[in-house]
C-alpha cells in the first residue's frame, strides 16, 4: 500500500515538474526573446513596477495615446498584492506568477476528481487532460492576463463548495472578484449553475448559500462597472467596452441592445460576418476546439452551460475576430468547467477501467488536435503566432533580434525618465512613471524604435516610417544610437547625472 501511495505522489510530481518547464519553454522563452508585447505584459510590469515602489499607475501605453488610471483600464488589484514579488523577478514576475496559477489550478481539478472519483490514478489522468487543453498554451503564448489566475482558481471554488467549507469558498471568490473586472460575472454565472444543478458536484449544497455568492458577484460586477471604475476613468474612455461598442456606449445600452434583438443572441455565437468580410470559420473552430476537448459533455451536464454563458458572449459578442478565436488569453475559463465535465460524465459510469478507457481517450484527443492547431493552423490569420508555441521548433528558440545588446541599452536608459517606444521593447522599460506607445512621443525623453518591420504595432510600415521621418526632422530629439535592431533617441541637451 505505502509503495503504491509512494508511486502516485511520485507521478503526480513528476506531472506537474514536466508542465511547469513545459509552460516556461512558452512563456519565459518568448519573453526572453522579445516576443511579449506592450498590450499587454507592458501594461501588467508597468502597473506592479510601480505598486511595488508606493506609487499608482498611470496606464499610459494606450494605442490612441489617452491616459488614465490603471484601475480605470482593468480592475485588477491581484496586481497591487503581487506586486512585492516584482523584487525578486523583475519583468519575469507574472509570467512566472501565471504559470504556477496554472499548475495550481490543475491541482485544484485533481482534488476535485479525487473528491468525485474516489481514483488517485482516474484523477491524474483527469489533471493530465486539464494540462493538454488548447486554451492554456494559447494564453501563455500571449504575455500575460489576470483573468487566467482568476479562472485558475475556478477548481479551488468548487472544491470548497463541494466539501460546504463555506469561508474558504468565500476567499477564494473574492481573489477571483479582484483577479479582473469581469470575473465576478462569471462567478456570478457559476453560482447559478450551482443553484440550479449543483447536486451532482454536491448533493448536500445549501440553495442559500448559492443565492448568495451569486447576487454577491452579480452586485460587485455592477459596483465596480457603474462606480468604481468610471471613477477612476474620469473623462477618459471607457476602453473595456470598446469591443461591443457597436451595441452601445455603456453597460445599459449593451443589455438593452440585446434585449431589443433576441435572435442576435444566437447568431452572434456562429455568424462571422463583420464589414466586407466573413470570418464565421473562426467562430466554427473555437467550437470545434472546446467540443472535441471535452465541451461536447456540456449537453449531458447543462448546468455547465449555463457557466459558461458570460463567456461564450464575451467572446462571440466582441467586434474583434482574434477574440473569437483559439488563440490568445480569450478561452482560459473554458478549461477548468471542460475538466469538470468530464468528472460529471465520469461519475456516470460504474466500472473503474471504463473510467480510466475513457478518461484516456479523452486526454490522448485534446493532447493532439491541441498541438495540431496550435502548430499547423489552416487559417492564414493566425500564422503570425506560431513561433509563440511551438516549442518543439528550433524557430522557437532563434530570435532576429540581438536580445543581450538590446538588454544592454534599455537597461542603460535612467530610471526617472519617461520614454516612447514601440511594442516589443515596452515590457522590459517598466522601470518609469509613463511610458508611451510611438508615435505618441510627448514628454518623453528617450525615444527607442523597432527596426524590424513586425515590430512597428500599432502602426503599419508605411506610418512607421512617415513618423520615423518627422522624428528625425524633429530638432528637439537627436540620434543617440543606432545598431542594427534599434534607433536610440535622445532629447536634445539631455544631461543624464
């Protein structure tokens, strides 16, 4: 008994050891190799940078060049508490932070198979598939996001409830409130699930305690959209809604837009069409990826549907065709209630190996359409990402850029000045009050400019190179540097002590 107890925690490490180097292989490797970008690891580093030294933030890294508080771009004060770790690993910090939010989150569906299952080795297998779903690879290549540590901690949430450990329920929601500001719409939305088909996960729930983390979610969702945030916003725009800004200017319009037009709720899911152009094959294959990976289990536990529907609209509302897809941070919430899924159906069938046979299938299905998505994408849309994940690839691991001479000179740039720069070298420039998206140049003393042509975001080659031009005609900048991957500006008559 003690050797086969012995072998499980084994296994169990040795699974969570090969994803965290795995996850790193994605995540450090391409930040490393300046490939995160100022929207938005930009952002986040800028943001704990400076909570990490007492100070507030400034988000300031707009592509429009508007400023306004961070907490008035994303409220997000997770951020705020992690900050202090900004000491120790510098601009590394949430990526590093992300992927043990992910390692944690798998540990937290284990324990809730093991809960269910009452199988050690069902429930690795189960933990196995949570690793292999698309969504997280997709989110690791893409920088990093607040709401992934919230959906993270989804499987902790439904842990906690299924034991009736309602303080320890309650914690773990308010981390997940305070993750991003449309996390508490989600738990809200679980917590309904709950209420309405929770006994399957819990057959001695509490409907009153369900009541009440849903309407709590639900009131600090309206709080921090109709209070909080406009205030810390003021006059600037609200750039959260700008995706569905096509149905209204504020969260009432949008809902009163919905309501005004029901059959829209459905299309939106599947119709594409956006302008001149269709991209209904996006939206197919998002629902392709979450079906084939365990989501087609939704239609055996509906409760789990009913989950995911701020989710679903999130994505398929947007008007914005990357968020429709498999790639980039727009899919994480799906993984944990997929995983759950499978337990359900899982808790359906009596005999252990039928369990194990199908947990398998399950796990060996999502591994490869995963990686074959993921690293041979058919649509030509997405072919910008492919280096951000295949890990497999030498190009991976090959960078144009001659990433110790470019640490050298940003790291060489003082601390209390403000720059603009272009997307990629915006994650490492941290270390200052306002740091500025080129072509916005504005009191910034330093100018740092991308010579690569995909580096140019948010402008295209052609704007790049007019402003480019009317800089250097510019005579109150002067060409400090140039090398073969940047051009280093300086104010004119700039004395750095």
């Amino acid at each position: 008994m003690l050797k086969k107890v012995a072998t499980h925690k084994i296994v169990f490490w040795g699974i969570l050891i090969t994803f965290a180097v795995i996850y790193s292989l994605i995540s450090i490797v391409n930040h490393y190799n300046l490939r995160t970008n100022a929207l938005d690891l930009g952002m986040f580093n800028h943001a704990i940078y400076n909570f990490s030294h007492f100070k507030s933030n400034a988000f300031t890294l707009s592509v429009h060049g508007n400023e306004l508080n961070y907490f008035g771009d994303h409220f997000s004060p997770i951020t705020a508490f992690l900050s202090p770790l900004y000491h120790l690993f510098g601009s590394y910090t949430l990526l590093i932070v992300q992927i043990f939010s992910i390692l944690f989150g798998g540990v937290g569906i284990y324990k809730v198979a093991q809960h269910k299952l009452k199988s050690n080795w069902l429930s690795l297998l189960i933990m196995l598939h949570f690793f292999c779903i698309w969504a997280i690879t997709s989110a690791l290549s893409f920088d990093f996001h607040t709401n992934v540590i919230g959906a993270m901690l989804v499987p902790w949430l439904l842990y906690y409830w299924m034991k009736n450990q309602f303080s320890n329920t309650l914690i773990v929601l308010v981390v997940i409130w305070i993750c991003k500001e449309n996390m508490a719409l989600f738990t809200a939305f679980i917590a309904l699930g709950l209420w309405v088909g929770g006994k399957a996960l819990n057959p001695s729930k509490n409907w009153k305690f369900d009541g009440l983390l849903c309407l709590s979610s639900l009131l600090y969702f309206v709080i921090v959209m109709k209070v909080i945030m406009p205030a810390f916003q003021g006059d600037s725009e609200i750039t959260q809604l700008a995706k569905y800004g096509y149905m209204g200017n504020s969260l009432g319009e949008i809902i009163l837009y919905l309501f005004e037009n029901p059959s829209y709720i459905i299309s939106s899911l599947f119709d594409g069409s956006w302008g001149n152009n269709d991209f209904t094959a996006i939206k197919l294959e998002t629902h392709f990826m979450i079906l084939a990976s365990g989501g087609l289990l939704f239609f055996l536990s509906p409760q789990l549907l009913i989950m995911l529907i701020p989710i679903y609209y999130q994505k398929f509302l947007a008007a914005d065709n990357m968020v429709w897809s498999i790639g980039l941070h727009y899919n994480i919430e799906f993984v944990p209630i997929i995983s759950v899924a499978l337990i359900l159906f899982l808790l359906k069938i009596r005999k252990t190996n039928l369990q194990i046979g199908i947990a398998m299938v399950f796990f060996i299905t999502t591994t490869l359409l995963s990686f074959a998505k993921l690293n041979n994408r058919e649509v030509p849309y997405y072919s910008f990402q492919k280096p951000k994940e295949n890990i497999f690839k030498i190009e991976h691991y090959i960078t144009d850029y001659d990433v110790k001479e470019i640490k050298s000179i940003l790291k060489s740039i003082p601390n209390d000045v403000n720059v603009s720069t272009n997307n990629l070298f915006a994650p490492r420039l941290e270390k200052r009050e306002k740091i500025y998206f080129f072509p916005y140049i504005k009191d910034a003393v330093y100018v740092i400019l991308d010579k690569h042509k995909h580096g140019h975001y948010p402008l295209s080659d052609e704007d790049f190179e007019f402003k480019h031009e009317e800089l250097k005609q510019n005579k109150l900048y002067t060409l400090k540097l140039e090398t073969n991957d940047l051009w280093l500006y300086e104010k004119t008559g700039y004395d750095y002590q």
